[in-house]
C-alpha cells in the first residue's frame, strides 16, 4: 500500500492496487482471455515489497491449465491448490530462504517484516496464522 497513492481532490491518499483499478489476467501471456474467470475478491499477493490486495482473472477457456498451474506460471506460490485466496511471490521465498539460511531469521520475523513495508503503522491489521506453518512447509 506504500507507493500507491490516489488524488482526491485536496490530498494523495494510500490505496490498494484493486482500488485504482489493477487487474491481473492470468494465462495467455498476459494478453486479454476471452473467457475470464474473476478470482476471488479478496485476493492477497506477498511479495518483497509487501502485501497487495489485487483483482485477479484466471483463464477459464476449454483447455485452460488449472489456477494453481497459472498463478505458477507467473511465479506466484497458491497457498492451497484448490481455491486460491493468497499467493506468495517466488522472490519472496527465495528471499526468505536465503536470510534464513545465513541470518537464522524465524519466519514469525520475516512475516512481520513483510506486514511492516507494506503498513508500518499497522492500520490495516492482516491476520492470516495459517501462512506462516504453509510457508514453513513449502521451504523445508
């Protein structure tokens, strides 16, 4: 939420990327699909920069690979197969496998460092518990 700002008339307001209109359309490159399935509304990505609440579209043509298989192709980790909610940027694990390794950094510090860059003040509290033992699993 840092770096997004939208003007109202007498000041830049923080904003989420979903409130300024970003829509992300997975498969066929990027490229407008002609049988988009909106995902869900509270869409959540992790990344190194923060936690971005975004729009999102999956491909829902005949033959279309399964949501998991596209949030991976653009390098984004569901976190459940089935009806994905949350997503975890591969730079990021790959971040926080590293600090882990070489810095002994629990995950509980790197999640809150993450919640930090994003909203440092805590404004918008997100609970989310069962990430942190999905992460843990995925990197060990």
């Amino acid at each position: 939420m840092r770096w997004w700002q939208k003007w109202n008339d007498k000041f830049f307001e923080e904003s989420k990327l979903k409130d300024l209109g970003l829509r992300v359309q997975l498969g066929h490159g990027g490229m407008k699909c002609p049988y988009p399935l909106a995902g869900p509304a509270d869409f959540v990505v992790f990344d190194c920069y923060g936690v971005h609440h975004i729009n999102i579209d999956f491909c829902d043509c005949v033959g279309a690979a399964s949501k998991y298989t596209q949030l991976m192709r653009v390098k984004w980790f569901p976190a459940t197969s089935d009806h994905p909610k949350t997503c975890f940027a591969f730079d990021m694990l790959d971040l926080f496998h590293k600090l882990m390794l070489q810095g002994k950094l629990t995950l509980y510090d790197f999640y809150h460092s993450i919640l930090h860059v994003s909203d440092n003040l805590q404004l918008e509290r997100v609970v989310i518990c069962t990430l942190l033992f999905l992460i843990e699993e995925t990197l060990s």
